[in-house]
C-alpha cells in the first residue's frame, strides 16, 4: 500500500468550483482509495492505495471529468515522491524568509518548458530550486512583494493555470499527513 497526497488547484476559492469535502472522500472511498481524508479546503486529498501510478492518473482523470469537470488538473505525491524532495532542498529553504511557496507540477505538464521561462526571469530578492515534483519559491522581502517575478510575473505566464501551489507551511502538513 502506498501512500499519496492528490492536489487539486482552484477549488473552492472565492465561492467558485465548490466542493464539499465530505462528499469528494466518500466519492474516492467509492472508488476504493482507502483512508481518505483531507486537509483544509482546498483541494489536499490523502489516500492510500495498491493502485499504480498510471493506474491512478487514468482513473482520477476520467473521474474527475465525470464528476467535477473543473478540475482539470491535478498533482499526485506520493511519501517516497514527498520524502526524496526534503531530502534535496537546498538551505535556503530551511532558513526564515518572508514568503516560501511550492509550485508542485501537475499531470502532463511540461517541466522542461516551466523551468526555462521561470530561469529566465530577473529574480532580484527571490530564489529558486527546482525539484522533482516542483518548484520552491523563496521571498526574501515582504516589503517588496509587489516588484517581485513572482508576484509580477508568474502569474500571467501560461503554465501558472496548470500548476498547485501550496505555502511552506502546508507543504509541510502534506508531509505529516503523508506519514500517517
């Protein structure tokens, strides 16, 4: 049985693309995901399963398209993925910043593409590393959040819509929700 956390992008943010989180553990229960839960809610899904890889890209792709078809989109950790992108963050990461967030890359997106535009921004007081399953993204200054690439520049490029992202405090969470 391996354990992995599903996370969706966009969903019930501002009232749009609800759903109810009950209802999405009982429906993946159904589909015979075992020990289903979630955290917060916004599209941070914990399961564990003897499902493949593909096996669950497939059946979550077409489930979602049945179910919530605004979900087109999804990132799939499991804890050996989680586990071995600790084990490679650089020290930066560990130390106080004023903003930490993972960029987690999705199903079928392109990482090659995503790593050359965002390489070739003028990154000023920000830093990057580049994983396996995402992009870390640290801040140095809250003061001056509104010049920064990220803030500036990330978000109007075309593969932002196609990524998850979580702050460092709940890409910390996911790990803890991973070990159970």
């Amino acid at each position: 049985m391996t354990r992995f956390a599903l996370l969706v992008r966009g969903i019930n943010v501002g009232g749009k693309n609800k759903v109810v989180m009950a209802d999405l553990r009982q429906q993946l229960t159904d589909l015979g995901l075992s020990q289903v839960e979630t955290y917060i809610n916004s599209g941070n899904i914990f399961f564990t399963t003897d499902l493949s890889r593909s096996q669950l890209v497939e059946g979550l792709s077409t489930f979602f398209e049945n179910h919530y078809p605004f979900i087109e989109r999804f990132s799939l950790l499991s804890r050996e993925d989680y586990e071995a992108e600790c084990a490679s963050l650089p020290k930066w990461w560990s130390k106080e910043m004023a903003r930490k967030d993972v960029l987690f890359y999705t199903e079928g997106l392109g990482r090659e593409t995503v790593e050359e535009k965002l390489l070739a921004l003028d990154l000023g007081e920000e830093v990057l590393h580049f994983g396996k399953v995402a992009v870390f993204w640290g801040k140095f200054s809250e003061a001056s959040y509104a010049k920064t690439a990220y803030h500036k520049h990330l978000m109007k490029m075309p593969f932002y819509r196609q990524m998850t992202i979580r702050n460092a405090n709940t890409f910390d969470k996911i790990g803890t929700l991973l070990k159970k």
